[in-house]
C-alpha cells in the first residue's frame, strides 16, 4: 500500500466520522467560548458589583468620619459652653456673696448707727437723772432710790445695747466713769 492509496482508503473509511468528531468538537469549542464569555461577563458584573459596595463602604466610612468629626467638635463647643457656663456662675456666685457681704456690712453699719442714737439718748437720760451710781443713796431716801434704780436702769440698757453692737471700746470712757460701785449698802425695812 502505498501512500495514495492510503489517503484514499483512509479519507472514505474515516472522512464522515473525523468530520463528525471535527464538528463535535468545534460545536463544544463553541459552546466553551460561550459559557467563558457568559462567566466572563459574570465575573465582571461581579467585579463592578464588588467595587460598586467598596465604595459605598468608602463613602459611608468618610461620611461616618465626617459625623464623627463634626460631634467631636460640637462636644468641644459644648465643653467650652459649659465651662463658660461654669466660669459664669462662679462670677455669679462670688458677685451674689460680696453683695450678701455689703448688704450684712452696711446692715450692721445701721444697726450701729441706730445703737449709736439709741445710745446718745440713753446717755442723756442717765445724765439728766443727775445721779451717781458710785454713791448710792441714804436708805431712808425714797426718792433718791428711785433716781438710783432709774440711772441704774439706763445704766445697765446703754451697755447691753453697747455690748450687742460692739460699741463698748467707743463708749468705754461713759462706762468706765459711770460704773456702779462694786459694793452697795444694804438697806433693811424694819
């Protein structure tokens, strides 16, 4: 056998099934390239889709930092709100405590100056009874008794009114020349 002869034997005897396994096969090349577009086409999609959600992410995270960004300095502003509040009410508080400081000062400073009247008028009482209280009277006089415990009276309501006031020191010398003796005479009615 020669060469054309096998050529010829073999292109009769094998030409319809190697056409048949060409086609099969060039239909199944077919369909493969099909199937690798369409999963081409999918993972591309699913690509677009993946990049589509990361920057959605993106955009999200920025958007989140953003807010995040914006209540960090809204927090700030309030904290320094606050300590203004704070700072406010302490100038307050400290304004509110001078003038509880002057309205007691200036409180005391006319109770002294009514004390003081009070008593320059007890003062001119006592000396108008014209009496001593370092001399008591005889204990027959009756009347002199009565100028007594009447000076006496004025005596002791001038240094209680001094003593409540802290006028004492100023009025020192009245007390100290107007004192009552140390000893009284006893007196007995029989």
């Amino acid at each position: 056998m020669n060469l054309k002869t096998c050529l010829t034997l073999f292109t009769r005897k094998f030409i319809a099934p190697t056409l048949a396994v060409l086609m099969f096969f060039a239909w199944a090349g077919w369909q493969l390239w099909q199937e690798h577009r369409a999963l081409t086409a999918q993972g591309l999609a699913l690509q677009n889709e993946q990049l589509a959600f990361y920057k959605a992410r993106m955009a999200e995270k920025e958007q989140l930092l953003r807010w995040e960004k914006a209540l960090e300095l809204r927090e700030k502003a309030l904290i320094e709100q606050n300590a203004a509040l704070e700072n406010v009410q302490a100038q307050c508080a400290q304004a509110q405590e001078r003038n509880l400081t002057l309205t007691r000062a200036n409180s005391t400073q006319r109770q002294q100056e009514a004390a003081r009247e009070q008593l320059h008028l007890l003062m001119a009482q006592f000396s108008a009874t014209g009496v001593s209280l370092r001399r008591p009277p005889a204990c027959e006089d009756k009347e002199g008794w009565r100028s007594y415990n009447t000076a006496y009276s004025l005596y002791s309501s001038a240094s209680a009114l001094a003593g409540a006031h802290s006028l004492t020191r100023d009025y020192a010398a009245f007390f100290n020349s107007n004192a009552p003796a140390s000893a009284v005479a006893l007196c007995f009615n029989p």
